[in-house]
C-alpha cells in the first residue's frame, strides 16, 4: 500500500521569506504612495516631503493612475501653476517604485524644453526620492551617446 507523500514544513524562516517574495503588496494609491514617499527637491516653490493634502484637487487625478485602477486615459482643465507637473511626476514615480509598467512621456517638440524639464525637475525630484533613486541607474551619457 502506497501512502501519500508528505511535503517536510518548510520551518517558519522560509515561509516568511515566501510569504515576503510571493505575495502582492497591499493596493497602494498614487496619493498614498506620495504622501509616504515623494520629495520635491530644493528650488521649487514648495520643497520637501509632498502632501496631498495641501492640494487636495490633485488627489483624484493622481488615485485613478494607481496600478489596481482600469482608468487608461484622464483629462485635466486646470490652470496654470496648479501642480499639474508634481501630479506627473508622482506619477512617474510610483510606477517605478511601486508598479513598474512601461511608460512614455510626451513633451513639446522642442529639444531644449524635454532637456530642462529633465534636468531641472526629473533628476532632481528622483535624487530627492530615496526609494525611486536607488531604483535607477545612472546614465554614463548623455542622450547623443
């Protein structure tokens, strides 16, 4: 007769590694992921630790591009000097903190403008994000090679 074969417990060490590695993170939204983790660099208007709660109009837009939500395309009317690029940039963040997914950015066809926008906010809002910065490599070029 044939018994059944038993798989040896693992022992507790091995099931929190497994449980650690295998199971999905809590769904985290935009505006959480940033009120925990973004930082807007020195020079801006408002520096330091982002909170949502300081333009809470944001919150919305910013929650329906979290990674749990099927929204695929959102419009904004908004004014002008509304935060509208921190809104993008927490985005961007997110996605690659806490959901990597591929992404494409759009800017005006103008070189120089993508190359200041990259330089004076990108760079700097990933330096001052910790957990986003020890994501990324460093580029050992520029964009021309």
């Amino acid at each position: 007769m044939l018994l059944p074969c038993q798989p040896a417990d693992p022992g507790p060490l091995v099931r929190r590694l497994l449980d650690a590695h295998l199971v999905p993170p809590p769904a985290q939204t935009v505006s959480e992921w940033a009120d925990a983790n973004l930082v807007l660099p020195s020079g801006g208007p408002e520096p330091g630790r982002w909170r949502t709660a300081r333009t809470p109009y944001l919150k919305r837009p910013m929650d329906l591009c979290s990674a749990h939500e099927p929204t695929e395309r959102i419009g904004l009317l908004f004014g002008a000097q509304t935060a509208k690029t921190a809104l993008e940039l927490a985005v961007m963040l997110y996605r690659i903190a806490h959901a990597p997914t591929p992404m494409m950015f759009f800017a005006p066809s103008e070189r120089p403008m993508l190359e200041r926008f990259i330089r004076q906010r990108f760079d700097p809002t990933v330096a001052a994000t910790e957990c986003v910065r020890e994501l990324l490599a460093r580029p050992t070029r520029g964009p021309d090679g």
